[in-house]
C-alpha cells in the first residue's frame, strides 16, 4: 500500500508540472503552432479535440497519417488558426497562448501578427496599465478553444484523501510605468498651418469609447482604431515624400493628421519613417499643391513628424491603410 500511495503522489506531481507549462506561441503568421508532448495514452483524434482542431488537419501539419500510433514524449505542433485561438472578451475561460516579446515588439506589430487581436484585450488580459514591454517577456495573445490539457489521462480513483496541488500562479513581472508625456522643444522652419476642426458629432461619440492615455514613443491615439479595422477590408501600401504642417493638435493628446490625394477624409493611415519609427494619423483632407510641394505623397501635423524624428522638412515615408 505504501508502494502504491507513492505512486500517487508521483502521478499528480508529474500532472502538475504538465498543467503548468505553458503554450508559446512559435512560427511566424500564418503558419503559427504551439507544441504539445505526447503523454501515455493519448491518440490523434483527442489531442486535436482538446486544442479545438481536427485529426486530419493536425497529421497534415506534422506530416504524418492519421491512423499513426504516437509513442509516448514525441513533439506535436499544433496549428493555430481563427477557428481554436479564441481572441474576444469570453476567451478567459479557455487555456492562455504565449507570445514571446523580441526586440522592437509593441502592443500594435503584435495584434497584428495575430490576427488583429483587439489591443485594448491584449493589455486586459496581461495587467498591462501602459503600452510597456519588454523582452523575453510572455504576452497572452489569445486561448485555446478546445477543451484543457491533461484530460486525456485521467487520474486514477483514490480512496484516501490526496491534498490538491497548487494552482498555477503568475508570476510575470508587471511591466514597468512609462514616465509621463513630456512636450519636446521644437525647432522647426516655416511649415504650412492648417486649422484643424472639431470632428463631426458622429466621429466624436465614436471615438468617446477609446481608452487611451497618452505616452511617448507609442502610435498616437488613432493606432487603436488602425488595428481594429474590418476583417474584410483590403491593405493598401505608398511610399513617397512627406512634408510637415503646422498645427497646435497632438502635442498633449498625441492626435496625429495628414494631408493627403487619393485616401478617402476620415481613413486611418499608419506612417512608418526611414528609421522605422511609426504613427497612426487621420486623414483631414486633400492635399492641396502649394510653392515647393510638388510631388509630396502627404503633409503630416508637425507633432505626427517630431514623433517620427522628421522635422528637417521633407522626408521619405510608407504608408499603409485599410479600404
């Protein structure tokens, strides 16, 4: 008996570590995978119903049959699609997948590599009080919707009574406080000035749901609306030269504008500098030619050009939208 008490004990410390890996997101969009170590036991057709995908679809990725008997501690990669990475407000009650922060990842590039997760979840479902990262550092990018890890071996009856083990707890360091936003000195030459008008009524009370606070370094006020643009709609790229208009919006509020041909008055647009700085803008109107401006792609406000270290006159930018 006491051999077998033993056993017991061993089983439930070998579950417990299992239940507290975690699943890290690996691969590059769209051939994103998580990986998942054979336990004994399990076959195909489980496996692919716990991470909420199919037999077929999951032999066809790791490039084996269906009918393959798996030995015990092989790796399976298991594919990460829209259909089992849960990414709306219910998705809490499913299993966290792991993005790994590598240099130079924001909140922004990272919804975007996963399908355009909303980025106000990404900061609810990591305790994120400021657009800070850093890296090495796990971000939850979504959950499983299949059912949890570990239910295909289940654990033996017991008849005396065994103490639970300890939840798995998150011990993710928070991610440090941004300092507040600072107006930097500007020197600039004479720029165009453009008045920039109330929205209209309708964009305002749009916009009255963004929680946004200010921060140096970040996309600007307009990147959450960027982000989450419709699904259907179709990315569109420019590159060309930009020039600066002056302007009292964005100091404080960092609300970016431009000028711009061709893109509809009210189109988010995200603006990337040579040194791969970016901002999201809204675009006010059409760009009027004037003495010295011919040939320019766009005029950005000249707080949209101090965030992009652009305040020698004309420069060269891309420039990506939705439509």
């Amino acid at each position: 008996m006491k051999n077998f008490g033993w056993l017991i004990v061993c089983f439930f410390v070998v579950s417990t570590a299992q239940a507290q890996e975690k699943l890290v997101a690996l691969g590059k969009a769209p051939a994103l995978y998580v990986k998942h170590k054979v336990a004994g036991g399990e076959v195909l057709s489980g496996i692919a119903s716990h991470y909420g995908t199919t037999s077929i679809q999951l032999a066809k990725f790791n490039g084996i049959k269906v009918a393959t008997l798996l030995k015990k501690g092989i790796i399976l990669k298991i594919p990460l699609t829209r259909n089992n990475l849960a990414q709306g407000q219910s998705a809490s009650f499913n299993e966290p997948v792991y993005h790994t922060v590598a240099k130079g990842d924001n909140l922004f590039h990272i919804s975007q590599s996963f399908n355009n997760v909303n980025i106000q979840l990404l900061r609810d479902w990591n305790g994120l009080k400021r657009d800070v990262i850093r890296d090495g550092q796990l971000l939850i990018v979504g959950y499983i919707k299949g059912g949890k890890r570990n239910e295909v071996a289940a654990a033996p009856a017991v008849t005396a009574p065994v103490d639970a083990p300890p939840a798995s707890v998150n011990t993710s360091t928070p991610a440090p406080v941004a300092k507040k936003n600072q107006q930097p000195p500007v020197t600039e030459p004479k720029k165009e000035s453009v008045e920039v008008k109330n929205e209209a009524p309708q964009q305002q009370t749009a916009n009255a749901d963004i929680k946004y606070d200010p921060k140096p370094g970040d996309e600007g006020y307009f990147a959450l609306q960027f982000a989450n643009h419709p699904e259907t709609a179709t990315q569109q790229f420019h590159s060309g030269d930009a020039g600066i208009f002056k302007t009292i919006s964005g100091w404080t509020d960092r609300k970016f504008y431009v000028l711009m041909n061709d893109v509809p008055p009210g189109t988010i647009v995200r603006i990337t500098s040579t040194s791969n700085k970016s901002i999201c803008a809204k675009v006010l109107d059409k760009l009027v030619e004037t003495k010295g401006g011919a040939g320019l792609l766009l005029r950005m406000s000249n707080a949209a050009a101090v965030a992009l270290d652009m305040t020698d006159g004309k420069s060269t930018v891309s420039v990506t939208y939705f439509e």
